[in-house]
C-alpha cells in the first residue's frame, strides 16, 4: 500500500503539531515525581535547603556519595524494583554443593598425606575427583552453552571473583584428574605433590561462591560478606570430610580407624562452625535478614539447620546406636549443606526485591535503623 492510500490521520491532535494534554484529576502531580524538589536532594549537587548547586566542590565523588547514602532519608515509598536479581537457576546451588564437597575432600587427602595414611589419601583424591567432575556441566547448563563457559577462560580478571572462579574450577579439576592418574600408576611422590597444590586450590573453591554472593548489591548477601567467604568454607570442610568418611566406609575401612575417628570430629566441628557462625550474622543483619526466616528461603533454612540439628544428636548417640548411627549423621551433614547453599541463593532472590532494603542497604544502614 502507498503512503498516500495509507491513512496516515494521528491519533490525537493535529499533524505534525504536539498532543493535547490533560490532567488525569484535578490537583494531579506528575506520576513518579517527588513534590518541592525531593528527588533531587538525594543527589550530592544539591544543597538540602534549596535547589541551587552546592557553592563547594566535594573533594572526591566517593566522598560525597558516601556522605549521602549515610545522612540521607530514603523517601515514605521507594519506587522499584531498583536492582535486578540473580537470574541463576537450579544448577548454581549444586554447583556451588559438589564444589565444596570437591575442596573438602582435597582437604583431607592433604590432611592423610601428612598423618602418612596414604591409601586414604588416595580415596580422598578420589572423592575430590568426582565430586568436582559434574561442577562444569552444571555450570555450562546454567550458563545456556559451552562457549560461554569457555569465553570465561579468556580473560584472568583477579578482581572478578567469577573469572577467578572459572579459572580455579579448571585448575582444580586438572590437577585432581593428574592426583588421581598418579596414583593409579603407583607414582606416590607425585600423587601427594599434585594432591597438596589441588588442596590450595580447593581453598579458594571452597570460598568462592561465598565471595560471589557477597560481591554483588543484594543486601542480603552484600551484609554478610564477612561471613559468607568463612561459612562456605566450614560447610565444604564438613560435607568433604562427610563424603570421604562413607566413601573409606564402603572401601572397607574399619571402624576404629584413627582415619575414620578424625573425620568424624573434622564433620561434626565444621558443621558447629557453620550453625554458630549463621545464627550469630542472621541476628546482626536486622530486617535484612527477614528474608533467611520467609518462604522457601526460610524453609530451606530451617530444613538445613535441623538436619544439622539431627546428625549432631546421632553423633552424640553413635555409642549405643552403632556405626549406622554416625553414618546417618554424616548423610544429614551432606543433605544439611545442600539445604544451605540452596537456602543462601534464594534468600538473595528475595532480598533482590525488598526495595526498602536495597535503599537503606546502600547508605551504610539497615532497614532495623529506620
């Protein structure tokens, strides 16, 4: 059809000149906008008492938007959603699950090459190996394609705890696989060697999905990055030590083993670490922290802490209850840690959408000061 078929008549007004306007109800403001100039007081260029440009010039901008987030009022209503969360998926939590199991287990076959118990060293190498082995498919899948994953490996960022991350995960992965060939071949000397540098890798594996969470500007996880790095990392030592305790159990491995006796207490010491570390931040954070008590967050939560709940009483009554007993709890751990990683995940989807808190979040503030 030609442009001159075409009705071409606008919708409102008249060609080429602007639209009618008209307010929706009497006395009606402009929708989204603060009355006597509010929103431009929340920039540092204002003066609070007028709307003129300040006379100073602040000496840095850092300073003068630190000075703001921390004496500033957020408005009755916060407009959002201000920022965007987390679009990972199942796979993330999993992965960041076997990761630490992975980093654990490094950390005992390191632990039985210094104790000189060799063959459990081996089993523990073993244990690291194909915990970490499902870690890049998971990541992969969340990512979409291969590709992805490979074009991360591109740039060495020591600032980006994700490029780090993907480097460390490929770095572990290729040093457990050498261990692991190592010991098959009988080469001792050199299974331990590789089995020590796969364990100081495993230190920053075991951390890093902490570090990721708490990088970012959910206020959840922004508030905890003090201890999300130190949680992580009992919780990998803990389900590690779980995962290569059965696995020496179905090898054959007796019961009063000083092995199998050490692992048990590395589990259930690690596991405390990790509650009491929990319960204290979850107290701190405020109402920032409503998020870990609510929805499926909260029910992850508190599914997680009272499996560990569960596999510490069952450690107390290993005695009378058997091997069985402890077997069970060092499950409980494995299943309580999962529930945590889960929990942590979804608590900053929900965090993302607290727009109150993200507001008070960024002055320095938590939303218990309002």
């Amino acid at each position: 059809m030609s442009s001159e078929e075409r009705d071409a008549t606008p919708a409102l007004g008249t060609h080429g000149g602007p639209g009618p306007y008209g307010r929706a109800r009497e006395g009606a403001t402009v929708e989204l906008h603060g009355d006597h100039f509010e929103d431009m007081r929340w920039s540092f260029l204002y003066d609070p008492e007028d709307t003129g440009y300040r006379n100073g010039t602040p000496t840095s901008v850092a300073d003068a938007a630190r000075r703001q987030r921390g004496g500033s009022e957020p408005p009755d209503v916060v407009q959002g959603p201000i920022i965007k969360p987390a679009v990972w998926t199942w796979e993330i939590p999993l992965y960041f699950w076997a990761g630490g199991i992975a980093a654990g287990a490094s950390f005992v076959a390191l632990a039985c090459d210094l104790a000189h118990d060799h063959r459990s060293a081996a089993i523990a190498r073993k244990v690291a190996l194909a915990a970490v082995a499902p870690c890049p498919p998971l990541l992969v899948s969340d990512l979409g394609r291969p590709a992805r994953f490979l074009n991360m490996l591109r740039i060495f960022k020591p600032r980006s705890p994700m490029s780090m991350g993907a480097w460390c995960l490929t770095a572990f992965g290729n040093l457990a696989g050498l261990a692991v060939v190592a010991d098959l071949t009988g080469r001792e000397r050199t299974a331990r060697a590789l089995g020590a540098a796969t364990a100081t890798l495993g230190a920053y594996l075991g951390s890093y999905g902490g570090v990721l969470l708490a990088s970012t500007a959910v206020p959840v996880w922004a508030r905890s990055r003090l201890v999300l790095g130190p949680v992580f990392v009992a919780t990998a030592t803990a389900t590690g030590a779980a995962a290569t305790r059965l696995t020496l159990v179905a090898a054959g491995l007796e019961g009063e083993a000083p092995t199998r006796v050490a692992l048990g207490r590395v589990e259930t010491g690690a596991m405390v670490a990790e509650l009491i570390m929990s319960t204290l931040h979850e107290r701190r954070l405020g109402r920032v922290g409503e998020v870990l008590e609510e929805g499926q967050a909260g029910r992850l939560f508190r599914a997680a802490k009272w499996s560990t709940y569960a596999g510490l009483a069952l450690r107390v009554a290993r005695r009378r209850g058997g091997p069985k007993t402890h077997h069970l709890a060092s499950a409980l751990f494995l299943a309580g840690g999962l529930a945590f990683r889960y929990a942590w995940v979804r608590a900053g989807d929900a965090s993302a959408h607290d727009e109150e808190a993200v507001a008070l979040a960024n002055r320095g503030r938590t939303a218990r000061d309002r």
